[in-house]
C-alpha cells in the first residue's frame, strides 16, 4: 500500500514536541496572584495570539502588550520566560524523526510566533533532523490557509499528492486532505510508528 513519497512536513507543537498552554495559564496566574481564568479569557479575546503567530506584531511588542492588556504586575522578561516554558520532548519522537530523514526531505510546517520557535530550537535537540522550516510567522498565515501549505510545496519542488502531512489536530487533517496531501493525525509516536510500516515507508 506505499505511496510514491517525496517528503515529509510536520507539524511542531504536539507532534515534534509536546507543549500545553495550561503550563503558561497557571504560572502567570501564580505569578500575578490572579484567578487563571480571567487571565486566559482575557487573552483569547485580545487576540494578540492570532497576530503574533501570523507575524503581524514583533516579539517585544507582543509581550508588552500582552502584560499590559492582562494588566500582569510581572517583569517583560518574567513574562517571556513563562512563555516558553511550556514545551517538553516528545519521547520516542527524535529516533523516529532520524529514521525517517535517513530516507525523505523533512520539513516543519507550523503555527507558531518567534519567541516559541527560538526557545524549542535552542532546547530540543529533534530539529537538527529537519531540512526547512515554514512557519507561520514568516508566511504570514496560519494553517490550514492554502499559502502555507503551497510555500512548502514550492520550496520542495513536489506535490501534495506526493507529501505525508502530520499534525494533531482533525481539522487541519481533514483540510491538508482535501487539498491532496496523504494526511495523518498524529496521536502517539508508538501508533504513527504502525502507520509508516504499514504503508511501507519505513521497514
């Protein structure tokens, strides 16, 4: 059942990595001694998330301006470091990534901002495994926008019908489907280990 595969993009977060936005919800909350649901409400109705990811705001102010709008009695710098803290490595996840890059083009094609793609590069050691990096912060859009999707297809001179798209999310799945891709949703690394064995892309 293998199909002609020409390359490999993968989501980052929750599939490379794991991270969990509660990590950062409850350490501002120690931090400014306020209730942690005001503080995540808050934030999502700001929408300051949105346009970091898309690059529509610089690092600085963003979290100056997610400070301000939270009204956090915390440092820039206390603020940055909560942010980042909420990555952990993806057990099992660095071997399998190595296997694979032995054999296809590994790119990275995620939703993220510039402080979280830094931080996990510098930490996590599974991105040396990977060729190129379109994000979303760069492109200017999020996932499951065409224009990611196609800025990965351009730079690896292949088509969708010929690329394995991994993410954790349905939705961005069933969207990278409908344009072509060979789609997986990514749930343990012990499962997606199956799957590539099953469909004869690793033995």
């Amino acid at each position: 059942m293998k199909f002609a595969c020409d390359l490999f993009l993968f989501d980052l977060g929750n599939v490379l990595v794991k991270f969990d936005h509660a990590v950062i919800a409850e350490k501002l909350s120690r931090l400014s001694r306020k209730p942690i649901f005001p503080i995540v409400s808050q934030f999502i109705r700001s929408g300051l998330g949105e346009l970091f990811d898309e690059g529509k705001i610089s690092s600085h102010e963003f979290v100056d301006r997610a400070i301000k709008s939270l009204s956090l009695p915390i440092t820039l710098q206390e603020f940055q470091t909560v942010w980042n803290e909420m990555f952990t490595e993806n057990p099992g996840m660095e071997d399998l990534l190595k296997q694979i890059k032995s054999r296809y083009p590994v790119f990275v094609i995620s939703d993220t901002n510039a402080l979280h793609f830094e931080f996990v590069k510098e930490h996590f050691s599974i991105l040396q495994w990977v060729d190129q990096f379109i994000l979303s912060y760069e492109v200017g859009v999020r996932k499951p926008h065409p224009k990611i999707f196609e800025e990965a297809l351009r730079r690896s001179g292949t088509t969708a019908e010929k690329a394995f798209f991994v993410d954790d999310r349905k939705e961005i799945i069933e969207a990278a489907s409908k344009m072509g891709f060979h789609a997986f949703q990514f749930k343990d690394t012990v499962s997606f280990r199956k799957e590539l064995y099953r469909l004869g892309l690793l033995s």
